[in-house]
C-alpha cells in the first residue's frame, strides 16, 4: 500500500557548533509564519524509546562502543522514530522538522568511522527507502570555527573525537551536498543575523515552491 505523507519533512544539519538549535527556531518561526502546521523532533531520539537508544550513544564509558553497534543504533533509533512519529506526523499533513537525519549518518558513521557507503546505503533502504527528506540545510562551518565555539563545555562521547575526525565529517556533508540537490549549504561562518537571514530566505523559496 502507498504511504501518502502529505506533510513536508524537511531537516536540519550541520557540525557541532554551527548553530543548529537557533537556526531550527527559525525555520520553524518562518514556517509559522507562512501558515505551515510545523513540528520539531530530533535524531538520534524524537521518541521515548529513541531517546534511550541516544543515551547509549552518547554516554561516555570505559568500553569503547563498536562502529557497526554505533551504526546499527543510529538507524534502531531512526526505525523507531520514523514509525512512532515522523510518518504519522506526514500522514497528518503536519510539517516535520528534523535536527539531523540520514546525512548525519554518512557524515559521522561513513565519513568520520570510515564505514563504507553500500553497508549505510543498504540499512538506508530497509528503515526509509521510500522516504527522503524534501529540503535538508547544512549549515556549513569550518572545524577550527566549530571547536572555538564550543569551548570546553562538557562533551558527549561523540563530540570529544579529534579534529580529523570532524574534517572527515564535513568533507562527506559538503560531498554529499555536491551531489544531491535537496541539500542547500548555508556559509554559518557567517555572523548570527546573515545566518538567520539565508535560512529564512530558503526557507520561505521552498514553500513558495510548494504551495
Ligand atoms: P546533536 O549534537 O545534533 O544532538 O547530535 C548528537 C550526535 O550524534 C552528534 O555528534 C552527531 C551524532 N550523529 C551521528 O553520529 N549519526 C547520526 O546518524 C546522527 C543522527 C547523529
């Protein structure tokens, strides 16, 4: 049977401080405000059961946690979510906004792990073949911006990676942002207000778009 998702699924990606949680205020501050029923969600989690499967991912213990457990995680939690919440939303005609997706999973578990394309591609397929997101922003920072900007704030397991770590990370986004043209790059090295701005801006093309 064909899943008719009516609602527009949109998502939100980008590095450790490049600004991801303001700018997801104003993509929703601007969906609002072209009459868009909108709501948010985030991954890993966006659902009770995928929030406990972020808590193991982020949690900092002595036992290293292993690439393909980390991988398969990723995308237990993204089964659940997308079952729970993301679809019913879409079938309601509700617009979703996601704080990461998939891309995050080639950028992190593919560019940064180092595990191949194919093996994410093909648990890709199984958990949402049929569905992609309609418009993804990354929001684009250089790593040496990136680590200035967070500091020494306490750091999940993920975020104390070394810097080549993330330089792999944002050459896959930027590889991938290349090639599909559902992707837009937004230059978030940019102060706060033009960052604001070419977000609305996107944002407001799309729904023109999509009326
Ligand atoms: P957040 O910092 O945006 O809340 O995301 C949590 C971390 O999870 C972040 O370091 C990126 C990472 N992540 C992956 O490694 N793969 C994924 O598929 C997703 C969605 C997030």
């Amino acid at each position: 049977m064909v899943d008719r998702l009516t609602g527009k699924f949109l998502t939100l990606e980008g590095s450790e401080g490049a600004g991801k949680s303001s700018n997801l205020d104003i993509v929703v501050t601007t969906l609002r405000d072209c009459g868009v029923d909108v709501a948010t969600t985030r991954e890993p989690g966006g659902t009770e059961t995928a929030e406990s499967i972020r808590e193991l991912l982020l949690a900092v213990r002595d036992e290293p946690l292993d690439d393909l457990a980390e991988l398969l995680l990723m995308f237990a939690a993204r089964a659940q979510h997308l079952t729970t919440k993301i679809r019913p939303m879409l079938r309601a005609g509700t617009w979703v906004v996601c704080d990461r997706f998939t891309d995050a999973t080639y950028a992190y578990q593919g560019g940064g792990r180092g595990i191949d394309a194919a093996s994410i591609a093909l648990l890709e397929q199984l958990v949402h073949g049929d569905l992609q997101p309609d418009l993804t922003l990354y929001l684009d920072v250089p790593v040496e911006v990136a680590f200035q900007r967070i500091g020494d704030r306490d750091l999940d397991r993920i975020e104390r990676e070394e810097r080549a770590f993330f330089e792999r990370v944002r050459a896959n986004y930027l590889e991938r942002a290349g090639r599909e043209e559902r992707i837009e790059i937004i230059d978030a090295s940019a102060s706060l207000e033009a960052v604001a701005a070419a977000v609305e801006q996107t944002i407001r093309r799309f729904v023109a778009a999509h009326p």
